[in-house]
C-alpha cells in the first residue's frame, strides 16, 4: 500500500466530514497530540467526528491511506492511551468522538440509557438523577471525561468499590471495526449467545475498535447515604481501619484515604474542614436502606475509633457530603498549585498489605528526593502516589520515573497489579512482562488480533512490541516509555 | 513468574497439546452449545478451595471444585460468591464460568462474570496461561476472565480462577403474591431477585433485617413463602428484560418463570416454543471465528461445540 501525503489524507477527509470537523493546523496538531500523561506523539490530522457515518468514512479513508487512527475521547487518560504513535512512524490520524455527545434514549424501566460516546459521565449522571437513577462509574475526572473513554479504559472510580467497574455498567457497544463495519457487541439481554466481546472490548484502550453507542446500566439512587471523615495519628491505623471494616462484613460504598500531605493541600484549596492535624484521613460513606446505612456507618465509627481514630465527623446533610467530595475530588487540582508538574502513579495491592506499602513508597520518594502525597481508593487497594516535581530541574523527571518503577516493582512483588482504573496505555505497556508471561501477552495480543487483524487501531499500546505471535523476542524490562 | 502448583501442571499435562479433548466438570449443563466431537479425550480440571482472604474478599479456587463445596468454605466466614447454579452439589466453578449463566440472584449481585478476577488456563497448545490479577480492581491487559466465561471451553480450559467474594446478609426473606411484577420491581430498591410465573410474582429480599422488613411491608398482599417456585428446566431464553415480561406474558401461567428486571425466562415442557436468539451480526461472526482461529487454530478444545 502506497502512503499518500498528509495533505491528500486531509483532504478527502474534509471532503467526507467537512472542512470544519477536520483540523490540519499545527496548534491543534500538537494539542492532540498528547492526553494527560507525560507522553507527547505526532498527529497528522484531528478528526472532529460528530456520527458514526463520520468515524466510519474516517476509518476508511485513513485505512486506505495507510494511517493508523488513534481514537480519543476527552484527553483525560494518563496512560498515554490517546497519544498518537504508529509501528512506522507515520502520524496517525487521530479520532475525536466529543462531538458525539448526546444522550441517545433512557429507558428507565428497564434502567438503561443508549448514549453517544462523547457524553460526559456526570453530564448523564446529573440527566438520569430526576429518574433517581445514575452512571455508577465515578472517576475523580467525572467532569470531564466521556463514556467512551470510560469504556476504552474501564474506569473506576471511588463508587466502584461496592458497585464495580465500568466493565459491569455497560450491556453493549455499537463499534466501528478496522475494516468499517459496524457491530453491536453484547445486547440488553442478560445472556447474549456467543463469546463476550463486550466484555473484551470494555477496558481494550482503543485497539479493537471506536465505540460509536453505548447501552449503559443506570443504577437506582440510594435512598440514604451517611458519608464518614475519620482521621488518624498514623497511616497505619487508618490502613489497619480499612481492612477492620471488611472483614467486619461491611462494604462501603466508597472508602478512600488521604495522607497527611493531600489534606493540607486540599484543605487550604477547598475549605472543607478536614483534619489538617491527623496523619491520615479515611473518607467512608455507606449508602441503600435506612437501617442497614446506619448500622454500617456505626460500625464504621466503632471500628474506627477502636483503631485510634482522633476525630470522627459525619457529614450532618447533602451540602457537607458534596464538600467533603469537592475536597477528595479536587485533590489534583490542589496539588497543581503546590508545583508545576505532577505524575499520578496508579497501581493496586491487597488491602491488608496497604500499611506497608504506603510506607515503601514514602521511603522509595525519599530515597529519590521526589515529593510524594497519596489519596486514593483504600477499599479496593488502588494506590494513587502522586509525585510532585518541576519538569525544568534537571533530572526531576528521571527522579520521578525511577520512583514510580519502583513503586510498581514493589506493589507487583506484594501481589498486586499494574493498574487500577488508569490503564496502560504507552506509559505501563514493557511492565507488562512482570505481570504476565510471554505466552499471556501472545494471547492477549491474540484477543486484539482478532478484533482488528489489520492493526489499524491505536497500535502500540498495552501490550509490549514481541507479544504478536511470530514475533517473539525478548522485551526490555523496565524501559520507562 | 512463580512456578505452577503441581496439580496445575498436571491438569496442562493432561490436557496436552494435541487432539481432541473436551473437559467435564458435574456435567449439569452439559447439553448448552451442543453435543461434543465422541472423539474428544475427558479431562477434568483440578479440586479445591486453595485459599480464601475475607479481609480481600477474594477466593482462589480450582475449576473442579463444585459450588456447593466453594459456598461452605465461604459461608463458614460469613461469604459467598453469587454462583447459584440449580445443582450446587454436582456443579463445578469451572463448569458454571464456561457456561456463563447466573443464577436468579444476578439482579443483585451482578453476573457470573463480574465476579471473576483472575483466571488460570490451559490453551490449546497446551501451555498454563494467566489473565487478570488476585486483586478486586485490575486494568492489567485484555479482559481474560469474560472473555472465557461463557465460552464454553472452546477457547481455553479454566483451571484455576481468583473470584470476588461479597459479605452474606444478615436477613434473606422470599416472599410471593399476586402482585404486578414490574410494579413490584420498581417498588423496591435494589431486590435480590423479582420472579413472576404469569399468575404470582416472588420476591427475595436481602440485607438488614429491618431493612428487609421494611421492604416487605411495601407488597401489599405478599406473604412470606419458603423459597422461589421450581425453576423449569425445558428451555432458557434471554431477552431485554422489558420484553421478556411482554412475551412472557403471552405464554400460559405456569408454563415458565421470568427474573424480572433480568430477562431470562425459564421454559417448563409446555410452553410455546422458544423465538430462535438473533444470531451475531456478520462482523461479529467474524471476529468470534478469528478468535477460534487465534486461540484454538485446529479446533481441539470441545470440538463441535458451539457458544
């Protein structure tokens, strides 16, 4: 296949999407040309789809062009899964479903909404909530992010811990495929016949395909919610808390911690009260029927206090609850005043090893001389270190990424994963080999072949370049992309 | 990488790399997705409940290992995973995962496939593969685990899987009346299960005590039974749920027992036939008949079988 020019591309682009939909400008080039990770690609043409006939007639053309397509939704991924690279180093297109932003139907007697991919998740949210339903999924970026990102990394969440991942909110996916078809991968039936390629493509990072609808599940709203802040003289006490209450039988809607570091900076952003004095900060809320929310909380608090805690608050109404959450939910933003760049590190360990590990990755950031602040989702033992450094010091970003590998070494050797909720986009892709095996990753690599054989779609991402059958050779470990 | 546990080699041993080969758990689902090649060797994948951590809400757990072995394990530290196969006592983990159906409490607790964390395979080339990870919230790679559950073996077979437990409720109460079941499903919040036969609806309700009570008190005329009616067992059909109840609905009462606010709809012997499931669309054929090709190029693993 001959590889046409940029120009040609873009321009039979514009002529199938529109000269508006198609950006060729050197300022929008380098704006997509990265996500929310620290990786910068090249972009040869942004594509600004507003309907599937769009993705498709974008598909086709970049596919005859012989440029791969990098699909993207709201840029707030921080795997570098969005950032455009190809095998051959030709700029890809990349494919912007934040037009498709609307609200398809909500059918709330079956408690499902068919939404558009660009849809944003507290945009649905905030629409279904007069219904007393909701979009379960809650990741701290809720404001900007869209559903079809959502489903491309199955994203989690605070909420995620008693009611799950994304992967278990979605009942189906219209895809556009590498070839231009299109397929409706799982159904609203609860057992769809044949293999579970919903369930394949949900958390797939954009390398299967380019959701173009999705059938979400709305979740009924709890009738009560009793939202906890308990804070403690010493991480341990907080992390021995977390693992107190789920072995007490009691799983918490959400249950999140923040060290001592993090409830300063988002003390002196937000001013929500939070104990600036304790060394860290359990934020717990319990939710559904009246009596079990108050046994749970009550438990939560005896727990609580039995394993040192210094203060316990319960939020008195809605307003202090949604403060206590503006507090959690703006961390990042807090932290962006502290320093002018920030890597936010996701990785995931058994709770009850949370103590420990919180002390290894203090000691790992000392030993690195990076600046280190943690809040993240104690229930599940999601981990979010969030290291803070000025990208112009020379040597700060090595500093980082030597930190954050060992962070992962650590979190892997304590059984644990390499993500949570972020994914892996460029930025995790050669650790791959310290979670699974060469013939692991070739089968994995065997899941996407078989979605799109040509490899047209977000190539090099998630899995290492030898995991392709034939292909097979050794992977440099540890190579921070 | 750790070393495999013996009783895992052995299992990939034995399913080896070539020839045909079906696996068999308690065999109490064994006609879904057709008869299989009498050419295939019988294997049966490896037993028991390794390692159970309440405090993680995790499980590890053998294919082989039946259900109602897994349920007393857990139970006996106040868990479970919602499995609720018809035969616990015959059916394995195994088998229910490749299979891929969930019980009547799914509109609860979720499918059988949200449950599954991590998963230890034997592929067709005879190799011991891994997908996911022992933790309850893993973005590690492709999604292994469904991809497997409900495959029918044809893709892999599971040996060992890692599943997410839940806490029991401390009160479950089953209750049946004459009420309408979709009025009754949206009258309650967050039921375990909701069951109508075309003439009674059930209802289990799990969770604090008052709660439960509470919820009950909003059934008019629903009284406490002892458990769901007999689910028939001739015919299973998936529907979206509000179509489910539509064409359920036009069959005889008693005939057949729908999970409301699910869509399944159990058939007994009597019931009309069942409308034949849409088959996959052309693009979806073609990527379930690349990943055969990809996974099982000479079509070994439970020949004739079809998900």
């Amino acid at each position: 296949m001959q590889r046409a020019r940029s120009e040609d591309l873009a321009g039979e682009l514009a002529a199938a999407l529109g000269p508006e939909a198609v950006r060729t400008g050197s300022m929008e080039r380098s704006l997509y040309a990265r996500d929310a990770s620290m990786i910068q690609g090249e972009a040869a043409v942004v594509c600004l789809c507003a309907s599937r006939a769009d993705v498709q007639a974008a598909v086709d053309i970049a596919r005859r062009h012989g440029r791969a397509v990098v699909p993207r939704g709201a840029g707030t991924g921080l795997a570098g899964g969005a950032v455009p690279v190809s095998e051959d180093g030709a700029p890809p297109v990349v494919l912007v479903t934040t037009r498709m932003n609307r609200v398809v139907e909500v059918d709330p007697a079956q408690r499902v909404a068919w939404v558009q991919p660009g849809v944003l998740n507290l945009d649905l949210s905030r629409q279904v909530a007069p219904l007393g339903l909701h979009f379960a999924p809650d990741p701290s970026s809720q404001q900007a992010c869209s559903i079809g990102g959502n489903v491309a990394n199955n994203s989690g969440g605070p909420h995620c811990l008693a009611y799950g991942v994304t992967s278990a909110h979605v009942l189906a996916v219209e895809v556009v495929l590498s070839d231009g078809s299109v397929t409706t991968l799982g159904g609203l039936d609860p057992e769809p016949a044949g293999y579970d390629l919903r369930g394949a493509f949900v958390g797939s990072e954009g390398t299967m395909g380019i959701a173009t609808a999705v059938a979400v599940r709305l979740t009924p709203l709890p009738p009560v919610i009793r939202t906890l802040l308990v804070g403690f003289a010493t991480a341990e006490d907080a992390a021995a808390t977390v693992s107190a209450v789920i072995a007490a039988g009691v799983v918490p809607a959400a249950l999140e911690m923040m060290d001592q570091r993090i409830t300063a900076a988002v003390e002196d952003f937000v001013h929500a009260g939070f104990p600036t004095d304790a060394a860290a900060v359990l934020l717990v809320e319990v939710d559904g029927l009246a009596s079990g929310v108050e046994a749970a909380a009550e438990t939560v608090a005896r727990l609580a206090r039995d394993g040192g805690a210094t203060s316990v608050r319960v939020a008195a109404d809605a307003a202090e609850r949604d403060l206590i959450w503006k507090g959690r939910k703006s961390a990042f933003g807090a932290v962006a005043r502290l320093a002018p760049n920030y890597y936010l590190h996701d990785t995931v360990v058994p709770r009850t090893r949370l103590a420990d590990i919180l002390n290894a990755v203090y000691a790992v950031a000392d030993r690195n001389q990076v600046a280190v602040m943690n809040v993240f989702h104690a229930g599940d033992g999601n981990l979010h270190p969030l290291f803070l450094f000025d990208r112009r010091v020379p040597g700060a970003l090595e500093r980082v990424h030597a930190a954050a590998e060992e962070v992962l070494r650590i979190c892997l050797d304590a059984g644990g994963a390499l993500s949570g909720e972020h994914g892996i986009g460029l930025e995790k892709r050669d650790y791959m080999p310290l979670l699974f095996s060469e013939a692991d990753l070739v089968a994995q690599d065997g899941l996407r072949d078989a979605f799109d054989p040509m490899r047209l779609f977000n190539p090099l991402k998630v899995l290492p370049s030898g995991s392709r059958c034939g292909d097979l050779q050794a992977v440099p470990a540890g190579a921070w992309v | 990488m750790r070393a495999a546990p013996d009783v895992l080699e052995r299992f990939r041993a034995e399913v080896g790399p070539d020839g045909p080969v079906t696996v068999a758990g308690g065999m109490t689902q064994w006609d879904v997705g057709g008869p299989v090649d009498g050419s295939a060797r019988v294997v049966r994948a490896p037993t028991g409940v390794v390692s159970h951590l309440p405090a993680e809400m995790i499980v590890r757990v053998r294919a082989g290992t039946t259900v109602a072995e897994l349920d007393d394990a857990l139970g006996s530290a106040g868990q479970f995973v919602p499995l609720d196969p018809p035969d616990p006592r015959r059916a394995t983990v195994g088998g229910v995962l490749s299979v891929g159906r969930s019980g009547p409490r799914r509109l609860r607790w979720g499918p059988v496939r949200d449950c599954v964390l991590e998963v230890r395979f034997v592929s067709a080339a005879g190799e011991l593969l891994k997908g996911g990870a022992p933790v309850v919230k893993n973005v590690s790679g492709f999604d292994m685990g469904r991809l497997l559950t409900g495959s029918l073996g044809t893709l892999g077979f599971l040996a060992e899987v890692v599943l997410r437990t839940h806490p029991r409720p401390a009160a479950r109460r089953w209750l049946a009346g004459g009420g309408d079941p979709q009025q009754t499903f949206d009258s309650l919040y967050r039921p375990s299960t909701v069951l109508w036969d075309g003439a009674r609806t059930w209802v289990l309700l799990e969770g604090h005590p008052a709660d439960v009570a509470d919820q009950a008190g909003r059934l008019p005329g629903f009284a406490e039974v002892a458990g769901p009616p007999p689910l028939p067992a001739a015919g299973r059909v998936s529907l979206a749920p509000s179509a489910a109840l539509g064409w359920a609905a036009g069959l005889g009462p008693g005939s057949f027992v729908v999970e409301v606010g699910v869509g399944v709809v159990h058939l007994g012997p009597e019931a009309a036939p069942a409308p034949a499931p849409p088959g996959p669309d052309p693009a979806a054929a073609a990527i379930a008949a690349r990943l055969k090709a990809r996974f099982d190029p000479g079509g070994r693993l439970n020949p004739g079988r079809r998900p």
